[in-house]
C-alpha cells in the first residue's frame, strides 16, 4: 500500500484528489497539507511515499518544499500539480526534485497512473477502482 500526502491550499482541490485515490486499494492518503511548509512537517511526521504537491501556495510554496523534501527524505516521491504545468514552475518543479509535473485539469484522471509508475509497482501490486 502507497502511502501518499495531498498538498495544495484549496480544500476542494485536496478534497476531489481524495476520492479519487480513495478508491484505489493500492493507495492509502495519510494527511492533507494547505502549504509547503506544512507538507515538510507532515512529511516528516507520516513519511508517505508520495507527495502530491501544488506549485502555487502561500507561506511556502510547493517548490521550495519539494527541495526540503527531497533534501532531507530522497526516497519520497513528489509529482507535482499545476494549473500551469506548462510554463516555468513545471521546470522549475523538476529541478526541485518532483518526479513529474501534471496539469491540475486532467490530474484527477492522471495521478493514480503517475503514482504507480513513479513508485514502479507492478501490475499485480495494484487494483483498479471498484
């Protein structure tokens, strides 16, 4: 079981991305975040997997936290959500750390098989929904 941890600093973004990874059997959401710097204590607190982090967050974004993150726990997984995955951030993302950048329009439909292929399970670790 993936252990992951939402971050983003609107409730329903953070809300949607639940139900949807709620549904996997292969993916358990042990906390929410509303900002980079409280993903970096929850990190340090639940040591998830994964991080599903935002770019754009007050107090501390999601890139300087990506770079916290990764400095201080390499073995987690950061993919970042974006509402414009397109443009510096992403790059700027990436260079953080983040294993990939997704556009927070399609990252609903997205995340699960980012998840797994980022985290390199195979086919029979993981179930699609019910």
């Amino acid at each position: 079981m993936v252990q992951v941890l939402l971050v983003d600093d609107h409730a329903m973004v953070r809300q949607g991305l639940r139900s949807v990874l709620d549904a996997y059997d292969d993916l358990h959401v042990v906390a929410e975040a509303r900002d980079g710097a409280e993903a970096v204590q929850l990190v340090g607190q639940y040591h998830p997997r994964v991080v599903v982090m935002d770019i754009n967050m007050p107090r501390m974004n999601g890139i300087d936290a990506t770079t916290h993150i990764k400095h201080r726990w390499p073995e987690t997984t950061v993919i970042g959500i974006s509402v414009n995955a397109g443009d510096d951030n992403s790059d700027a993302m990436k260079r953080a750390g983040a294993a990939t950048v997704l556009p927070k329009d399609t990252a609903v439909d997205q995340l699960h098989d980012a998840i797994v292929q980022e985290v390199g399970l195979s086919d029979d670790e993981f179930a699609p929904p019910h």
